[in-house]
C-alpha cells in the first residue's frame, strides 16, 4: 500500500533563542506525519534527517488529480510505511524539516522579519543540532505529545537523536542512532571546511546573498557533495 504525503506547516510567533545567544523572531516548521497518534500519544516516532534531507521521510506526493508524482517518493520510504521496520501500523511516525533548510522550514531564502524587502541570505542566524532538537521538541508540545516512542536518524539525524537522549532523556524511551557520532575528527572538520571553501568561493555565491541575484553556487555544492560522500 503507498502511503500518499501531505506537507503541513506549523508557525511559531515565539521567538527560538538559539545557542549562539541570537534568536529567530518568528519562524514555521515543515513536517510530515504518517500513521495515527494512539489514545495515550505513547506511539510517536520522530525521525530526524540527515544535512541534505527533508521532512518527507516517506510515501509519495499526488498531484490535483490524485495520480502520484514521479520521483516523490520520501527518502527512508524502504524503512518506514505499513508492515515496514517502522510499521505505521503501528507508530505515529513525524518527519520535520530543519531549520536554515531549503526544503520549507524558515531558512535564508525566506524573508527576514528585520530587513522588511529582503531574504535573510547570509544574516541567516548559525544554528546547531540542540537548537534544531529544541525546535523539534516545541513542535512536539504543540502536538501533544510528551514522550517519545523513539527518535532516529542517520548521519546528521543520527547526531540529533543523540542530542535528543542529551537534551531531554525524560522524554525519549529509545534513540536509534545510524551512521552517526557525538563528535567528528579533526580530519573530518578539515575536510568540511575543504567543502565548505568550495562553496564560499563560487563566483555564484555572493557572499551567501546569492537569492538576491537569483544564482545557485551549484558548482561548489557539487564538488562540496563529493568531498562529503568521499570522507
């Protein structure tokens, strides 16, 4: 059975204080959900993604007319949907995407609330993995849901789910951690910053104001993407 997707948007007019001592004024979290939350909210899986990710973990999209989109279908589809490994037969399973992504949550591509006209671009504020996993835990009070049936990622979603276990250990009963580590090498931070130059000096990235000129610094992300899938 392919479960159909349905994207939804929570708006947060709060501001989120972020580790860096900065904040985002107002901000919106999109996600997905799949399977029913149970009577008590005991069966909640949150599912954390990795860097170039999103909240659509699993089942495809479907247009107007109800046909199924072609390559839609959600990333972790293989491990998660009904009598799959994460049976949302039987687990509520939610996917939210990250903050400072392209992919619908508050990121530099959207307005920023301080510069009326203009993205926030570079001014973007530097968020980190506890300040995602604080985001994600509000999302989680907004739908009810006190405790974690679980919470599992890969890679950088694994290094949230381990924040998780960190942050709030009340309210995660198992962490499912794939391809992860609490911390990287100092091999594996040089090769990031490797990466992160070819970003930074692609003629199209503008000092990362690129929306403004409607470029994509596509070639540094390329060459950034094989360092990455080298290491």
């Amino acid at each position: 059975m392919t479960m159909i997707a349905q994207p939804q948007s929570m708006h947060f007019v709060k501001p989120l204080i972020l580790q860096s001592g900065k904040s985002i004024r107002e901000y919106s979290l999109s996600f997905e959900t799949y399977g029913k939350l149970n009577a008590d909210k005991s069966n909640a899986v949150l599912v954390c993604h990795a860097l170039n990710a999103s909240h659509h973990v699993a089942g495809v999209y479907a247009n107007e007319s109800g046909a199924v989109e072609d390559k839609s279908t959600g990333w972790w589809d293989n491990m998660i949907g009904p009598g799959k490994p994460v049976d949302t037969n039987r687990f509520f399973v939610i996917g939210v995407n990250n903050l400072g992504s392209c992919f619908g949550s508050t990121g530099p591509m959207h307005p920023n609330p301080d510069v009326p006209g203009q993205v926030y671009g570079a001014n973007f504020p530097v968020v980190t993995v506890e300040d995602w996993v604080n985001a994600q835990a509000l999302l989680l009070d907004v739908l009810g849901i006190q405790t974690l049936a679980a919470v599992m990622g890969g890679s950088l979603g694994g290094m949230q789910a381990l924040s998780w276990t960190l942050q709030y250990p009340n309210r995660v009963r198992h962490a499912v951690v794939v391809a992860s580590a609490p911390n990287l090498t100092a091999e594996n931070i040089a090769f990031n910053e490797v990466a992160r130059r070819a970003i930074v000096t692609d003629p199209d990235f503008h000092g990362g104001h690129f929306y403004e000129h409607g470029t994509v610094p596509k070639r540094g992300l390329r060459i950034a993407r094989m360092i990455g899938h080298i290491t």
